[in-house]
C-alpha cells in the first residue's frame, strides 16, 4: 500500500503547489484557538482509549478506565465552555441551531457507523466462517468501494441536474 500511495500522494501533493491557487480568508486573518486544540485532543485520546482497553485486564469500572473517562469527560467539557466563549472557535456551535447542519451529521454518524461495521466484520465473517483467505476477503470489499463511489459520483450528478437534494435523500431510503 505503500508504494502505491507514495507516487499518488506525491503527484497530489505537486498538483496542489503548482497548480491549486492560494486560498485567503476574507477579513482579517484571526488566530487559531490552539488552547482549545489542546482541550479537544485531551478529550478524544483518553475516550479512544478507555473504549479500546482489554476488558479482560481493565474492566469498566476499573480505575484505569474510570479515570480515562473522567479526563476525557472533563476535557470535553472545557473544550465545549472555551468554545461558546472564543472569538474564532475550532467548532462554532451555533451551527448547531441549523436543521440541515444537524440532520446531516447525525445522518453521517449513523452511516459512518454502519460502514464501518461492515468493512470490519465482512471480512471476519469471510475469514472466520466461509473460510476464504485473507487476500480474498479483502478483495470482496472492491465492489463496496466502488460502489460507493461510482453511488456518489451519480448522486452528485443527479442533485446537481434536478437539485432538491432532500428527495434524493429520501428516496434511498
């Protein structure tokens, strides 16, 4: 994957130097809320970790764990106050008060999960109770790729051809 991804990452990295024009914010440039960074990367790591800890060795109500979670909760919660009081926050929360902007995430959330399931346990199942090698179950997530792409590239078009993107939307359902 390595050697594959090298040449493509560089050909894309010098397309994006040469050729991609230099992107300026409007206004006066404002500076980043590295405190808040900080806050957030505190929060995440210790919740990553306490949810992936061998609950065979750290149960969940082991101290290791409920300290994980109490630093991560914490974290949070600080990043969230500094955000609602920041000038140029790294997550305006008033983008939550959008229908759109919240019916979305919560529509990607739901579906990143659901993809994620399945790129984790096709191949297990593969594996584990059809038998097939390794190789090949990862060669039976190809078509999901693609389909996932050439899924999006259509949608794209038609939403772009007839707009109402939300009847789209419904109707794949």
């Amino acid at each position: 994957m390595f050697y594959v991804n090298l040449p493509l990452g560089l050909l894309a990295l010098w397309f994006i130097l040469t050729q991609m024009p230099a992107l300026r914010p409007a206004g006066k440039p404002r500076p980043i809320d590295y405190l808040a960074a900080l806050l957030l990367l505190t929060g995440l790591v210790p919740l990553v970790v306490a949810l992936q800890l061998n609950r065979a060795e750290y149960g969940w109500t082991s101290p290791v764990t409920l300290g994980l979670f109490a630093v991560a909760v914490a974290s949070l919660a600080l990043f969230v106050r500094r955000s609602l009081r920041h000038d140029n926050p790294i997550l305006d929360f008033g983008l939550f008060r959008n229908h759109v902007f919240r019916t979305a995430n919560a529509a990607l959330f739901l579906l990143g999960g659901a993809f994620l399931g399945i790129i984790i346990f096709e191949p297990l199942f593969m594996v584990n109770v059809l038998g097939v090698s390794a190789t090949r179950a990862g060669v039976s997530l190809i078509p999901l790729s693609m389909g996932v792409v050439l899924g999006s590239l259509l949608a794209g078009q038609m939403v772009s051809r007839f707009g109402h993107y939300k009847r789209w939307m419904l109707g794949a359902w």
